[in-house]
C-alpha cells in the first residue's frame, strides 16, 4: 500500500452499484443510539463517520436522495442506492451539504473506524454494553471537549470553503 491509499477508504452498497472512496479518514466517529437511529437503522443504533463532502467521490453510480424526518423536526437526507436501497450516508440540515454522515458498516473495511464517542446513551437499549475507555454522553456533546484539535480545524476549514 502506498501513502496515498493509506489515506482512501472505500465502500459501497451490497449490489455494487454505487461505490464511494473517503479520501481522508473522518472527522469524528459518532455511534448514536437515539431512538430516531435505532428505528431508521432497524438497528440498536447506527454508527457514523463524519467527513467533508468533498472529501468523498463517487467511483461508480448515483445515489438517491430521501428526504426523512428527524428529531430535530429539520430532518435528513439518506444517500440510499437506488438497486438495492442500501443507505450509504446522511446530511442533515446544520451542516447540509458540506458534510457527510457515512454509515462506517458500508466501508470495506468497517473495522478501520470504531466510535470515537456513543451518543443519545439515554435511549440505547438496556443490552448494549459500552465499552470503557470510549466516551459516552446521555444526548450530544460540546465538540471542543472530544474532538481532537486536527479535527476541529479541518471543520473550521470545510466551513471557510463553504462561506459560512
């Protein structure tokens, strides 16, 4: 492996019709154990990468956006394959556009990115067992008390080439 590929981290959906390469590793790894995740993964939570967009190409395929409630009341944007209706990433309204929500399970290799933090701890199922040494916080998080300072200051430069 070169270093650039060091630096790539592909996915996709199950059919392979639409396949996706970060060209960075995230930002931040969010496992979110709101009830709102639980019922839209059908899962006990979902587990994000956050990354800026335009950190991610598109390799083969389109997605198709669906729009979908949130708790916020703001709702998201599912990046779903339109074959087989995997949902690959999210955006939601704070952010928008400018940053992404990959589902880590759609990486080839999902082991790469293990949660950084377990958010919404409040509302995880009572079998989910935590593991220590990962921070965990009833709802959401102030981003300066985790998030390392590289992090912040690529966030600070993704809003800076968005205008905001």
């Amino acid at each position: 492996m070169n270093a650039d590929d060091a630096m790539r981290f592909d996915g996709g959906c199950d059919c392979k019709a639409v396949r996706y390469r970060m060209m960075n590793t995230p930002l931040f790894v969010h496992c979110c154990h709101c009830r709102w995740c639980q019922r839209e993964s059908g899962s006990a939570f979902a587990l994000n990468a956050l990354i800026e967009a335009d950190r991610v190409a598109m390799l083969a395929g389109e997605v198709e956006i669906v729009h979908t409630p949130s708790h916020s009341g703001k709702g998201q944007k599912i990046a779903r394959c339109p074959v087989c209706r995997i949902a690959v990433w999210s955006t939601y309204a704070g952010l928008g556009e400018i940053q992404r929500f990959i589902r880590v399970g759609t990486l080839d290799d999902p082991d790469r990115f293990p949660p950084d933090i377990h958010i919404f701890t409040l509302s995880k199922q009572p079998w989910v067992l935590l593991p220590p040494g990962v921070p965990a916080v009833d709802e959401y998080y102030e981003r300066a008390k985790y998030w390392p300072q590289a992090s912040i200051e690529r966030r600070r430069a993704m809003l800076e080439r968005a205008g905001r």
